[in-house]
C-alpha cells in the first residue's frame, strides 16, 4: 500500500483535495486500495481554505509518515508563512519519502524547507517570477506543467495538479491504468510535463463543445490536411458557418489555429526526443523539414535546432 499525505496550511486552494479523485478511481480500477489517503495539519483538526470551506485534518507528529507527501497551493503564498511543524516534517520526509509534491505553490512551501534547492521547479505562471526572485538558488522553469527533479516534483497552476498525479499513478502502476483513470475523470489526455502551461489549446479558448472538438479532433489528427472542410465535419457545421463562428469564438482562424497546434507538438517532440526533422515534420503535419522551420522561426523565434539544443542543455 502507497500512503499519500495531504499537508494543507491555513487559505489553502481546495481544489488541491480535488486530486484526491486520480488516487481514488485508480483503486476502483485496481480492485484494490493501494493508495490509502490521508490529511494532515500543523495542528491537525478543522483548517479552513480560501473558499471558507473547512475539512477535518490529523495532526503532524514525529511519527507521522507517508511514501509520497503533496503539500496544498494557497491563495496568498506570499504572505503564507509555513508552519515551523510542517517544515520540520518536509525535511526529514526528504530522507525517507518516495516523493515530495508541491502542487501549484505548495512550491513556495517546499523551497521554504530548503527542497528546492539546487533543484529544477515550477509553480503558476503569474508567481514563477517571485518564487525565482524570493530562491534564487532554485532554476525556476515556469512555462512547464509539472516538473520533477529527484524526489522532488511540482505542478504549476492547479488544473496541472491532476496532470501531475496521473503521472504518479503512471509511474506506480503503468501507462494503461493512468490512461484508463484519465478517461474515468473525463479528461482528453494526460498532458506530459514538458508541455507549456500557456499551451495552445488554453489560448485558444473556445466557448462552445462544437469547436472544442473540432481542436480536440485537430490535435488527434496533425497528420490529416485538417481543412476547413475537415474540421466543419467534425463540428457538424457547414464550412462557412465553422470559419465563421470559429474565428468569432476564438479570435484566430481555423488554418491558424491549427498551424499553432502543430508547431506546439513539433516543439515538443523536438524537446523530448531524438526524432530528425524530417521525422518530426511528417509526424506533425508540415509538408517537410523546410515548411516546419520556416513556421517554427515566425511563430516562436527560434530555429528547431536551436530549441532541442537548448533543452539538451537543461
């Protein structure tokens, strides 16, 4: 049995307890409880989130244990100051847990205890710059979902917690169970870490389930011409009409949309694998190496090269 320990501190973003439900339906599709969950406090008792919610919490102790520890976001974690309890717990949890988690800025906790030094993190977008700032020995990589260093692993924003358990359940159980959770909770994918949290999709924001899937659709087929005619299909609209609303939902044309998609997955193929341009181009739905480093420069400023050399680096 995994033991999973929640760490909340007073304001906590509830929807921190929300990941709670990955753990859960990966032991309903286990059959069994291999991770048994469990939620702590300074103090223990009732701890009231940001929302006014409270939850009943156990106390920390000398004793208290867990294999993986994953300590709550706050709305105000710069005003937050940990509980001398909670850091003392986080640094003898560094010497015998199987992981350490910051979700969203439970980083700032982490670094607080001194986990991050040295050590590669992230955190929400709108906060990187003050946790780069306020630990300016931790490389502070703000434009990934999650990273994990070690023992050590954070989350940025809070939707990229689910994300980062998945990964958990991945890695404890394997990719077809994680996958199968993933479809449990009604979610289209398990977004890898590497990927950016101003992705694509998230820019583009469509507001209606018909042009949400014709993107869905579009980042499942990058290898299809993924014409006007194409996706209209898909959100049963006529092409007119798709072209039209479209660009009135989301203030991009579908061919630009789609041309944002491919570079998005090119990036990251380029970043994470050893694929040659070539390979990369015809797997994203660029006509060659050409066509994809010419997209590639206008839309991110750097040649395809330049990038895998720089995450090489990293």
């Amino acid at each position: 049995m995994h033991r999973i320990g929640y760490m909340l501190h007073p304001r906590f973003q509830f929807m921190t307890l929300g990941t709670q439900s990955v753990f859960e339906f990966a032991n309903y599709m286990m059959g069994e409880r291999f991770y048994d969950l469990a939620v702590y406090s300074a103090e223990g008792g009732p701890m009231k989130s940001a929302s006014g919610v409270e939850v009943i919490t156990r106390p920390l102790g000398a004793a208290t244990q867990a294999d993986s520890w994953l300590v709550s976001s706050s709305a105000l974690p710069l005003q937050t100051t940990p509980a001398p309890a909670t850091l003392a717990l986080l640094r003898r949890a560094e010497r015998h847990a199987r992981r350490i988690v910051g979700l969203c800025t439970g980083s700032f906790v982490l670094a607080e205890a001194g986990l991050l030094k040295g050590r590669r993190a992230t955190t929400h977008w709108s906060h990187a710059a003050s946790l780069r700032e306020r630990f300016p020995d931790t490389q502070v990589e703000e434009d990934r979902i999650y990273v994990v260093d070690g023992p050590v692993w954070t989350s940025a924003g809070m939707s990229a917690a689910f994300d980062l358990c998945l990964a958990m359940v991945e890695k404890d159980l394997g990719e077809e169970l994680a996958r199968t959770v993933a479809h449990r909770l009604v979610m289209p994918q398990r977004r890898a870490g590497g990927q950016t949290q101003h992705a694509e999709m998230l820019q583009i924001a469509p507001k209606s389930d018909r042009i949400q899937a014709a993107l869905e659709y579009a980042r499942a087929h990058l290898t299809s011409a993924l014409n006007v005619e194409e996706l209209a299909a898909v959100a049963t609209l006529s092409p007119r009409q798709f072209s039209r609303v479209f660009t009135q939902e989301t203030g991009v044309s579908p061919a630009k949309a789609v041309e944002g998609l491919r570079v998005e997955a090119a990036r990251l193929m380029i970043e994470r694998s050893r694929h040659s341009l070539e390979v990369v181009a015809r797997e994203t739905g660029f006509r060659d190496r050409r066509h994809l480093r010419e997209v590639f420069v206008r839309r991110l400023g750097v040649p395809p090269q330049s990038a895998r050399r720089g995450a090489r680096e990293e």
